[in-house]
C-alpha cells in the first residue's frame, strides 16, 4: 500500500460526508504524508492502520452528531442506514468484541421490536384496504336489491380505507421515528468509539 | 498506557500544544504524541470539532510549493487552554496527595 493507494481508499469510502469535508479530509492526509516526508510514507501508514477503519468512524461520527439537525426527512431508509453506518464503526474499532457484540445485539434486538410494531400497523393499514374494498364491492353487487345496503357498504368501506390509509402515514412515521431512536441510542451505548476514534489509553 | 485518555484530555494537550505556537497537523499531532499515545489518525476529529467549537482557527501557507493549512488558538480557544491548566493542577493535585500518602505509609 502507499500514500495515493490509501488516499483513494479513505476519498472512496467517505460516503457518509459531505463533498466539502470529504475533500477536507484527504487535504489533511495529504499534507500529514508529505510533511512526514517521502522516507516516511511507509511508516505513517503503519501507524495510520486502516483506511477502510477510519473512513468508518468518520462516517459514524458525522451521521451521529447531525442525527438531529439534517434537513433531509426522516425517512426509514435514512434510520437504517444511519444504523449500519454506526454499527460499521463499532466493528471496525479496536475494542473488545464482546462489547461490540453486545452493542450490536441490543440495537438488532431493537429493530426487531420496532419491525414488530410497524408490521402489525402496516397490516393493519393493508386490512383496511382490502376489507374496505371488498365492502365496497359486495355493496355494489347488491345495488339491484336494495340502494340503501348498497350505501351502506360503500360507506363502510371508504372508512375502512381511510383507516388504511391512517396506518399507512402512520408506519411510515413511526419507523422513521424508530430507527432515528435506535441510531441515537446506539451512539449512547458507544460514546467514545464512535465520536473518539482511536482511543489507545488502556489498551 | 494504564490509565484512560478521556477526550477532554486530548483536548487540553491539543490546546495546550498549540498554546505554544501555531502548528501543523503533522508537527502538532507530533507534538501530542510526545505526551502522550495515539494514533496519528486521532487527531483529525479532534480538530474539526475543536474547530467547529469556536476554539481553533486554520489557514493556508503556501510551503515548497503546495499548500500547509496552520492550526492556531481563537481567544475562545485561548480561555479553555487556561481552563484545562487550572483543572489539571486541581486534579493532578489531588491524585497525587492521594497516590503519595499511599506511598508514605508503605
């Protein structure tokens, strides 16, 4: 490995930053090797370890310190992989399995309780539809007979729809909710791996 | 290393280095590690949020034809280097009244 080798590596894997600080980044590392000098580039990069580990943690630390303050909506696609970003970091650093292990457990034990809830509420939301359908069809179907059952059953099975439709906005919400929740527990249970990358002290 | 490096302590060797003179992400992260262990990838966050906290400033010189980006102390910066000393001669203090006297009565 060299210098261009590792500084493609680290530009590459950043994914998580913003272009500004992506080249921000580089520009530091850049200017570390060639202030080291040539003759050091070898033994920097021995001490630098792993691009791959610390474009992790950069990622980690950025999503974890504007969890709350991006602009972009809350969207359950976000949560996860806002999740996996952090859980990524936790893997690549140099503490003890067991912790990491443990961290993660509790945070997929987590996203199963929430995926719990969000399937019985989108069940819900999909009931509703195709109840709220079928209602709407047999009313129709007995439109010869009687216009006020007719009435009836459509009325019925707009509501039902309507319910549907409630449940849907309302997973939608809710699982943006949870994996927020769940990416901002996990950088509780990890306060110094993920924002103090490269803590040697004690090991 | 036995004990822990807690981040505020990283921090007040990054301010406390700087408190020197301006430095380079090169000669400061030098500097540090004189002191105490790290990885040279540690400091990076360590300066951007210092950075992002008001207590640092950077800017550019151009050096053998490329450019040195210079880290240096805002007065923000300034008042939580002295800060960080007074809280390290309290505590350095008080650990080693208590480290001594244990030595005292071996």
């Amino acid at each position: 490995m060299n210098k261009q080798e590792f500084l493609s590596e680290l530009k590459q894997k950043l994914g998580r930053l913003p272009q500004a600080e992506q080249q921000d980044v580089i520009e530091y590392y850049n200017e570390y090797f060639e202030d080291a000098g040539i003759e050091n580039e070898q033994s920097v990069l021995a001490e630098l370890g792993c691009a791959d580990s610390i474009a992790k943690r950069l990622n980690a630390s950025y999503v974890v310190k504007n969890i709350d303050s991006s602009e972009q909506p809350q969207t359950p696609r976000r949560g996860m992989r806002d999740i996996f970003t952090v859980v990524a970091a936790v893997f690549a650093a140099p503490i003890a399995l067991p912790l990491a292990l443990s961290a993660v457990i509790v945070a997929v034990s987590l996203a199963f309780a929430a995926a719990a809830v969000l399937l019985s509420v989108l069940l819900t939301c999909v009931a509703g539809f195709v109840c709220g359908i079928a209602l709407i069809v047999v009313g129709i179907s007995v439109a010869a007979t009687s216009v006020g059952t007719t009435l009836l059953f459509a009325g019925g099975g707009l509501v039902l729809i309507s319910f549907g439709v409630a449940a849907g906005v309302l997973v939608t919400w809710l699982s943006g909710l949870c994996f927020n929740l769940i990416a901002k527990m996990m950088s509780r249970i990890l306060p110094k791996n993920s924002q103090d990358p490269n803590m040697q002290g004690g090991e | 290393m036995t004990f822990q490096l807690g981040a505020s302590l990283l921090d007040a060797c990054v301010l406390a280095a700087l408190a020197q003179g301006d430095a380079y992400g090169y000669v400061l992260t030098q500097k540090v590690k004189a002191a105490i262990e790290i990885s040279e990838s540690t400091l990076y966050p360590v300066l951007r949020r210092l950075q992002a906290d008001g207590c640092l400033a950077t800017y550019d010189q151009p050096f053998q034809g490329r450019n040195r980006r210079y880290y240096n102390l805002t007065p923000l910066g300034s008042a939580r280097a002295a800060q960080f000393n007074a809280e390290w001669e309290i505590f350095k203090t008080r650990i080693d009244a208590l480290l001594r006297e244990d030595e005292a009565h071996e």
